[in-house]
C-alpha cells in the first residue's frame, strides 16, 4: 500500500493545480468571446462553450472525490476509487477527443484535405477515448486501484499511451506543413517562425504531461499519476483556446508585412466555408487578392494639326479628339 503522502498527498497537490488551469481557461474564453470569436461559424462558438463547459464538470468532479477522500472519509482510504474520479476520467476522455480532432481539422485543412494525414490521426484519437471510457466503466465496477491496476490497468495506459501517440502526430504533421508553407513563401518568415514555435511548446506540453502520468502509473503504485491526470483535461481545453486568441497576434503580426507570396490560412478552423473575404485571413497579405482594386478610367486627349504644301504654307486644319 502506498503512504499516505504518496496517494491522497498528491490529491491535495494536483485539485488545486487543476483548478488553477479552469481559472485560466476561464479567462481565456472570455478573451475569445470578447475579441477572437469575430467570423467564427456558431460550431466553433459552440465548441468553445462545450469545452469551458466539461472542464467546468470535471472541477467539480474532482473537488467531489476530494470531499469524500478527505471530510467523510477522513482521509482513511485512499485505495477507493469514487464514482466522481470515473466520471473526471471520461469527462477528460470528452474534452481531449474534441481538442484532438480540431487539431485534425486543422491539418485535414492545412494540407489540402489529404484524408491520408489526416485519418490515421483521428482513428488513434477514437481508440483513445475508447480506452478512456471503458477506464471509467471499470473504475466504476471495481472501486479499488489496487483491483483496477491489477486486473485492466493495460487499458488505462492504452488509453495515455495513445494520447501522447497522437500528441506527436499533430505536432510533428503541423510543423511539417508550415516548415513547407515558410519555403513557399516570399515573406512573413518571423509569423510562420512563431506558428511552429507555438505549435512545437503547445505539443510539448500535453505530450510531456501525460507522459508524466503514464510513468507514474507503471512505475509507481501510488496516486501521483491521478494528480497528473487531473491537470490533462485542463492542458487541452486551454490550448485549443490559446490557439483560437493566438490568431489575433498572427493577424497583427501579418499585416506588417505586405509583401507578396504564397501563404497559410489562419483560419483553418472554423467548421465551415464562408466567402466573406474579409473574415478571411491568410499569411500572403501582399497578394493582389487582399488589395481592393477599383477601375482607373483615363482620358486622353490628342490634338493633331494637318499641314497642305499651299503657296502661302500655312494651317489649313486642326482636329481636336478626346478617346
């Protein structure tokens, strides 16, 4: 049995941390509803609302098996599994399958609709939630991790193992298709420079943190993963909003330069086509097609003079025409 310190210690360590990134995210979806929703199709509105929504489920969850692990249990077994936790499990299962398939959007647009990419991204992500949800449904049945851990703990670290699987997927498929966008085009190195630092430290993150929690899962028999786990869901919600603000700054950053060449769409990820053009931004904003033209109607006017060889040499004539 693990110390006390080692299983609700953690407890006590990773619910605040987790309810610090819900704070986070709540002021980043008031930053995207106030500035970076602008064009946006009501799906992607939606999306963000669901999100801010099962974070919001899963905090109080969480905050839940806490109150029974430490006011009505006093803190006397840790080994029990409560039904929140299961919950907290498949809400996070929820909220990582949305982030993970807006990100395979994003590449599905980014390169062209190649279902090649894309597909085998989003097929890992499915079996992922799959091995999440039926983690839940035994956590539910069995009511003990030392039981869970001992009987289907391989599905719990299917389900971390896929998740970073996917992780490096979409980092490593996105830098890619920028890396060849930056070769394509004339100008704006410095805003596609800072699309793959941001998406390089955005994957890094969720893929450093669930790798955390699946070493500490096989190799610790204690709740450290769990406090681990709790910060995951709150790792992939926030990092979808921070790309959808992120967009703001890529914007400014673009329209500095104005030189021409073949760009990335910035807007890759609104769940529908729109035609409004200025809705539309993309990273060639030298293009003729970002600059209104209007007709130019000029008129010439030309004067000729015709001359006779008469006696008296002089103007017989002078035609005046306007074209």
């Amino acid at each position: 049995m693990p110390s006390l310190a080692t299983s609700l210690g953690a407890v006590i360590v990773g619910v605040p941390l987790a309810i610090l990134f819900t704070g986070i995210l709540i002021v980043q979806s008031l930053i995207y509803w106030k500035s970076s929703k602008v064009g946006d199709t009501w799906r992607l509105t939606t999306v963000v609302l669901i999100l801010l929504f099962l974070d919001l489920l899963h905090t109080m969850f969480i905050w839940s098996a806490a109150w029974r692990w430490f006011i009505i249990q006093l803190g006397q077994e840790p080994d029990e599994i409560p039904v929140t936790i299961s919950l907290s499990v498949v809400v996070t299962a929820i909220s990582t399958f949305i982030a993970h398939s807006i990100y395979s959007w994003r590449i599905f647009r980014l390169s062209k609709q190649n279902y090649w990419i894309s597909l085998p991204i989003i097929s890992l992500a499915v079996l992922r939630v799959g091995a999440y949800i039926g983690s839940g449904a035994f956590m539910i049945r069995l009511r003990s991790f030392e039981a869970f851990r001992s009987q289907v703990g391989w599905v719990f670290s299917l389900g971390l193992a896929l998740s970073c699987i996917v992780d490096v997927l979409i980092t490593i498929t996105i830098m890619i298709i920028l890396k060849k966008s930056r070769a394509k085009s004339l100008s704006l190195d410095s805003v596609i420079d800072s699309l793959i630092i941001y998406t390089l430290e955005n994957g890094a993150v969720t893929a450093i943190a669930t790798i955390a929690s699946l070493i500490c899962w096989v190799a610790m028999d204690n709740l450290i993963f769990l406090s681990l786990h709790f910060v995951i869901a709150k790792l992939y919600a926030n990092s979808v909003l921070t790309m959808l603000n992120y967009r703001q700054t890529l914007r400014r950053a673009g329209h500095s330069s104005s030189r021409s060449g073949e760009g990335v769409d910035l807007d890759v990820i609104r769940f529908g086509n729109t035609t409004n053009t200025v809705a539309r931004t993309r990273l060639n904003f030298g293009t003729a097609s970002q600059i209104p033209q209007h007709p130019v109607q000029v008129n010439v006017n030309k004067t000729m003079q015709m001359h006779t060889d008469s006696l008296d040499d002089h103007d017989i004539s002078s035609v005046k025409s306007d074209h």
